[in-house]
C-alpha cells in the first residue's frame, strides 16, 4: 500500500498572507498614503514653506550630516571589521558588545550624555573651550550625536562579509611576496565593496531620520543645528503643517529610495 499523501492545512496560507498584508498596511501603507495625500492636497503651501532659507538650510544640513557619518563611519568601519575578524586579543568580546551599544541605547540618553561631556559644566567643556572649540548646540554636537547613532551599520556589514570570505585570498598574495598595504588594497578591500554599500546605504538612511540625539544636543537651533527632522518637529509647534509634512515626505522618499538601492544591490 502506498503512503497517504499528507495534506495541507487548508486556508492556512491566505489566512497568513491576509494578516501580513493587513499589517504591513496598517503600519506602512496608511501613514505614508496619508501623507502623500495631504501634502498633495496643499502642494503650493508646501512648496512656498519648503522654499524657504530655513527649510533649505535644515535640509542640505541633514544631507552634509549624512554624508559625513557615512564617510567616517565607513572608515571607522573597514577598520574595526578587520580588527574584530583578523585578529584575537584580550577583550575582543567586550570590544565587540560595544559595537552593537548604539543600538541598544535610546537616542534621547546618547544626546544628554554628549551634553554632559559638552555642555555648559561638561567634563570636557575646559577643553573645547582651551582649543577654542564649540561643540554642545553647535554643528560637531550634531555630527558626534550622528555618528554614535550610526556606528554599528557598516562595521557589521564588512565583519560578515569578511567572516564569510575567510583569509584563503590574503594567505596567498602573502606567500606570493605581497605586502600588508598591497595585501589590503589589491585583495582585501575589492571584496569589501558590497558589504561598504549595504553599511554606507543603513548609515546613510539612519542618518538622515535621526531626531532624538540631535534635538538634545543641538538644540535645534535654525541656521545653525536645525537638521531636516528637527524642523519637522519646529514646524508642528509653530503650526506650519505644509512645511512639516513636505518635508517628512522628502524624507520618507529619500528612506524608501535607499531601500529600493540596497534591494537591488542584494539582489
């Protein structure tokens, strides 16, 4: 006698599907469509307040932010992959928790402990001021801030990359005479690139949503801290909703439009 084919739990899959659609609606899908209806409904509104000096500056400051967190975050993370991988030393784990510590940190308590190191009776205060330096509610206040936030993203991204490409490559060119730099440059980082654009793109996007940090230790101050997210913010307290939802728009396209980049990258 032949088995019995097993069958399938009927409904099962369309049952599941339907919650998965529903809830990615809900969450996703209801919020953006109504914002995009809104700032549609008001569009000249929108783009008289986005016009602005304030609004521009805000925004081109998100973007300069951005780059620079990717910039740096990028070094600081080819680096620090290599030195978590390649090597083994005395408090590599602990090194490595650190790594992952923005992630687990609220944005809000990163910006009071950069105003506490910073601020008008900060610890460091002494000397920022000795080197002529202003860094709480100013633009480096908002650059460290950023930074911390976006620490981990290109850092985990090369170590998993490395991780699955083993040493196999730089054993070779070792024995074949090449040095450490020729070693890097010739066979390590070309097969890094995929994993810095998947870190550069989760940085960036990070980057430019970033609020709570910079609020706390910027300040918001227009002109001269405000970044894209706190203007939004600025914006609903002075009751210029055009403004607010243009540019949360701008940001929500700018997310979605990096996230359509690292799709198509993976794929």
């Amino acid at each position: 006698m032949q088995p019995r084919p097993r069958r399938r739990p009927s409904g099962l899959p369309a049952v599941v599907l339907a919650f998965l659609l529903l809830y990615v609606s809900l969450l996703l899908l209801v919020p953006l469509g109504a914002l995009v209806w809104t700032v549609a409904g008001d569009l000249r509104g929108v783009l008289h307040q986005l016009a602005t000096e304030e609004a521009l500056d805000a925004l081109a400051r998100s973007v300069a932010v951005a780059l620079a967190s990717v910039l740096l975050n990028g070094i600081f993370g080819v680096i620090g992959a290599l030195v978590l991988v390649r090597q083994r030393f005395w408090g590599r784990r602990i090194l490595d928790a650190l790594v992952d510590l923005p992630l687990a940190l609220s944005p809000v308590m990163t910006g009071l402990a950069f105003l506490l190191l910073f601020g008008r009776s900060g610890l460091l205060r002494p000397l920022t001021e000795a080197l002529g330096i202003s860094v709480a509610f100013a633009w480096p206040a908002v650059l460290l801030a950023t930074l911390f936030v976006t620490l981990p993203f290109t850092l985990r991204e090369v170590a998993l990359l490395l991780e699955e490409l083993g040493d196999s490559e730089e054993q070779a060119a070792a024995t074949l005479g090449a040095s450490d730099w020729t070693c890097f440059w010739r066979v390590t980082f070309p097969n890094l690139r995929s994993g810095l654009v998947l870190g550069a793109t989760l940085t960036a996007a990070r980057a430019l949503g970033e609020f709570g940090a910079v609020l706390v230790v910027g300040g918001s101050i227009a002109m001269r801290t405000q970044t894209a997210t706190t203007f939004i913010h600025a914006a609903i307290e002075e009751r210029q909703e055009p403004a607010a939802f243009g540019m949360a728009l701008i940001l929500a396209s700018a997310a979605i439009a990096l996230l359509l980049l690292l799709q198509r990258h993976r794929s």
